[in-house]
C-alpha cells in the first residue's frame, strides 16, 4: 500500500501551482495546521468534493480486555471523524482508469 507524504503533495502543489519548493511547502503547513487548529476547537472542517472531518464526543464506557476478559473503564474522549463526500466516494468505487464526472459543472476528481 502507498502512503501520500506530505512532501508528495507539496511537489503536487509546485508543479500544479507554479509556486516555489519552499512556498508549497509552506502553503500545505499553513493549510494542514488551520485545519488542525479548527478541529482543536470543536469546529467541523468541509472541503468541497472531498469530505467533512468533525470532531465526536464520546462518553464513558465500560470496555473489556479481549485477552483477559476482565471488564475496564473506557474515559470520555473526543475522537476525530471524516465523512467523505459522494464525489470521493464515488471515485474511490469506480473502476480502476475511469474518473466519474462531478455532478455540477462536469468537474472532474483530480487524480493525486
């Protein structure tokens, strides 16, 4: 399985942008860490075409230890959840080589 690495995508935005090395690199630093800073604060990122991350609270509970059996307290916590949009879903279910067709505007999903 390939892994994209920040440093992919900050040669995807030099060569797609026309922006220096350096100025790619901190445009996806800037972008990543607004994003990290909304979620931090409770508030729900969108980026159109691709998903929604949010933040859920989730409340005690009782867990068990599947190699023991014996019953442990799971603390509340607040964990990060992505809901992706239908044009990734899609794209992500279509036939390797094709690219669906976004439903306005016939925009295409960028292949990264």
């Amino acid at each position: 399985m390939n892994t994209l690495t920040r440093a992919q995508l900050t040669e995807a935005i030099y060569v797609t942008v026309g922006l220096s090395r350096n100025e790619s690199a901190d445009l996806l630093e800037s972008m990543l860490e607004r994003i990290a800073d909304a979620l931090t604060v409770g508030k729900s990122v969108k980026i159109s075409g691709f998903g929604t991350f949010s933040v859920r609270q989730k409340g005690r509970r009782i867990g068990r230890n599947p190699k023991t059996g014996v019953e442990v307290p799971i603390m509340p916590r607040r964990v990060l959840v992505f809901r992706p949009s239908q044009m990734l879903r899609d794209a992500v279910n279509a036939p390797a080589g094709t690219r669906p067709q976004a439903a306005e505007g016939g925009q295409k999903m960028a292949e990264r």
